[in-house]
C-alpha cells in the first residue's frame, strides 16, 4: 500500500477503505508518513470530503494511535462533556459538581487554553496547590469516592489527532467538518466515558459561526459516537455575546462559585441545565428534561453541589477554602470603568472582541508554551437587552498593565452596539441532536 495512491485515490473523490485509513493514520504517527503527502491527503478531503464511514473509521484510527482509557474499574454510568469553546465559558466549572453531587460519575479529560481565555485546566488551577497532573489510579480512585475527577490529557492519548491537527493548522485545512469533527470525537472516545454530551457553540464568538454549519457538526458528531456505541447528545448553543458576565481566570472560577451558589447568570445557567439535563437522562437518571432540571436546580439549592466542588478542588490538592471564600482568589492591580457612549438598549456585544481584549490584558495564550495572567480579565456590567445611560459602565477591566488596560477598555467599549430599541431576546439553546 502507497501514500501515492490513496491521495489519488482520494483526490478523485472515490472513498478509501478501511484498511487503506488505518495504514495512512498508523505510519502517520509512527513518522513513516511524510507532512507534504499528509498535507496534499488532507487538502484532497476538503475538496473531496468524507463518507459517514469513512469519518467513522479515521475517528477510530486515531482514538487506537495512542493509549485508550480504561475506565471499567469506575463504578456507574461514566459521562463526560465537551465544549467547542467561546468567550466566558466557565460552564464545566458549574455542570461538573452538580452531576456529580447527583451521583452520576464524571470522569472528564481537559487541555489548556489556546487563545482568549485559559482551558478548563488553567481555570481550576486558580485554587492554589491544584493538580490535574493525576495518574489513572488516582483519577479512578478519585471519581469512585467522590463522583468526579478532572485531568490533563495525557500526551498519548490520541497522538494522531495531535499531529495531524499541527499540520492542519499550518496548512488551511482546519475547517473541514469530518476533520473537526473526528479530532474532537478521537479524543472523547479515548477518554473512556459511556455518556458523552456536547457543548457545540455558534455565534459571533464561536469557531463555527453560522447555526447550520454548528449543526452539520453536531450531527455527524453525534453520529460517529452513536456508531461507536456511546449514547450521546449535542446542544447547540449562543455565542454571539460572552457566556455570563465574567471572562477571565479568576474572574470566572468566582462566577462558577457563585452559581453554585445560586447567585448564577441567568444564560450561564440555562446551558448548564441544558447540558446536564441530556447527561442525566441519557446515563437513565431522569425521565424527563423537567425532571432533570428540579434535580440539578435543587442540588444548588441545598448546597451539596458546593459542598461537591470542594470535595472535588482538596482531592486533587487545591486548597478548598477558596471555594467557599472567592475574596481570596488573585485581583489585578489596575480597576478600569468602560462608560456607555450613548444613552440605550444593548444590541450586540461583539463577544470575539471581548476575547481579544482578554488576550490583550494577558489572560490568554498566544502558544501553548505561554503563560498567562489568571488575575486579570473583564466583567461585563450590562449584557444584550440592558437599558444605558450615557457614561455609565458597561463593563470593568482588570489589569495589571496600564497600557494594556486602556486598550482593552477601548475595545470593550467598541464592541458595545446601543441603540434606541430593545433587541428580541436571543436563544440560548438553539437545537438538541441525538440519535434516535
């Protein structure tokens, strides 16, 4: 078998088989493979695309190129959750507990953050002394004692996908939808989970920005997990605005605190629930989404979601008194107002900008090897539909650098959209899918 000829093979739009994908995925990674065949290989698919089996199949080839997680030895139905990622989205800081605290094991695998905000790892370690660095005894052991455990991607998990995307990103072939969807998925199913459910963004500050496009994605997501047994959702949600009020480490590990509090924004919470009612009805411990709903909600209300993250935080050695006490998490130097320039309704908050801005201040990772500044970052006084009077804030920026705080602030400020009439009220959840 030859590179040579599955690309010609492919290029004239015939389907490769089986065989023919795991042979180019294994020597792939093994090096055998060289970049300018995979590189011609991967343009041939965005002109050519992929079959139903053919995206299943690279999915699988990639899930086997590394170490698969053996999570058998977890006592229940595993879950696990995915974002596709967006401006404020702190949700698996708030979804995580809750279902853990409701007794459904969540045995989750997170990154880093690349770009305007840190990754669900670089928010956890906020709490000083936190460690995602947790070996597969621990994490098992972890998740059986107090239903949850969250840690960093092991570096052979799925070591095909890492690759190929490196390649993709250098080569302008990230935007095919079997390709993004089959890195995501080869990941998710190395992870182990039985219940998977996705977080798929669209809007101004998502990577998939028109609605169908997001779910074409969550479809053949949602198809390939099906196909490999998992039961699995997708909900598609609102990113045209940033997810809560807070964008920024710290700023959004309080925002999390406080909704397990039940002192969460209103479009923070109604995805939290969204995903997590799908979580629990397809791990079969609800009947109904409004069942769901009365279980997570009462959770927070009694303060055992809390209670959960606690646990949670001090068993992958955090310190938990910042779960209780958020007054102790680092605050920027620098508090900078952003006024309204016009008296009126809120009609857009460029959510993208708002992430620039975020970066600008520190907050995020330009490469994987940066650090970031978990201090600083934005929080937006007044969201879509909020009556302004000129001058008064809309947001505050937290910095640390003078410069870069009045850049900021300026971009926040030309991310506002006002107008003299009230916007209709955006949906947070715009579509479910799932196999039937």
């Amino acid at each position: 078998m030859r590179m040579y000829d599955l690309i010609e093979k492919k290029k004239t739009g015939k389907e490769l088989s089986t065989e023919e994908i795991r042979f180019m995925v294994l020597h792939y990674t093994k090096g055998e493979i060289p970049d300018y065949q995979m590189s011609a290989m991967t343009m041939a698919v965005c002109f050519q695309g992929l079959s139903e089996r053919e995206t299943l199949d690279l999915t699988l080839a990639m899930r086997d190129s590394g170490d698969c997680l053996d999570l058998s030895g977890i006592h229940g139905v595993k879950a696990d959750k995915h974002s596709t990622g967006g401006v404020g989205d702190k949700t698996s800081l708030v979804l995580a507990p809750i279902i853990a605290a409701l007794g459904i094991p969540m045995a989750k695998m997170s990154g880093r953050g690349l770009g305007h905000t840190g990754g669900t790892i670089d928010k956890l370690e906020c709490f000083p002394g936190f460690t995602t660095a947790l070996s597969e005894e621990t994490f098992i052991e972890n998740v059986n004692r107090i239903q949850i455990a969250i840690a960093g991607q092991t570096a052979n998990l799925a070591p095909a996908d890492k690759k190929l995307y490196a390649l993709r990103d250098v080569t302008a072939t990230v935007d095919q939808l079997s390709l993004i969807a089959s890195s995501i998925m080869s990941k998710k199913l190395a992870s182990g989970s039985d219940v998977i459910v996705l977080d798929v963004k669209t809007g101004s500050g998502a990577f998939m920005k028109k609605e169908e496009d997001a779910k074409k994605l969550a479809q053949t997501m949602v198809s390939i997990g099906t196909m490999a047994g998992k039961k699995i959702a997708a909900v598609i949600t609102d990113m045209d605005q940033p997810l809560g009020n807070a964008v920024g480490n710290s700023l959004e590990v309080v925002e999390a605190m406080e909704s397990l509090s039940g002192r969460g924004p209103k479009d923070l919470m109604e995805v939290v629930y969204a995903l997590g009612s799908k979580i629990l009805m397809l791990a079969d411990a609800a009947a109904s989404e409004t069942e769901a709903v009365e279980k997570m909600k009462a959770c927070v209300a009694n303060g055992s979601a809390k209670q959960k993250m606690a646990e949670f935080v001090e068993a992958q050695g955090g310190d938990a008194s910042y779960v209780w006490d958020t007054e102790l998490f680092p605050k920027a130097s620098r508090e900078i107002e952003v006024p309204a320039l016009q008296e009126g309704y809120v009609n857009q908050i460029q959510a993208e900008s708002v992430g620039a801005a975020c970066m600008m201040l520190g907050g995020g990772r330009e490469t994987k090897d940066s650090d970031i500044d978990l201090s600083v970052g934005i929080y937006l006084n007044k969201k879509v539909g909020s009556y302004v009077k000129k001058g008064e804030p809309i947001a505050m920026v937290y910095a640390n650098d003078s410069q870069k705080g009045e850049d900021a602030a300026a971009q926040i400020q030309s991310a506002y959209g006002i107008s003299a009439e009230k916007p209709a009220p955006s949906k947070m959840i715009k579509a479910v899918i799932q196999a039937f």
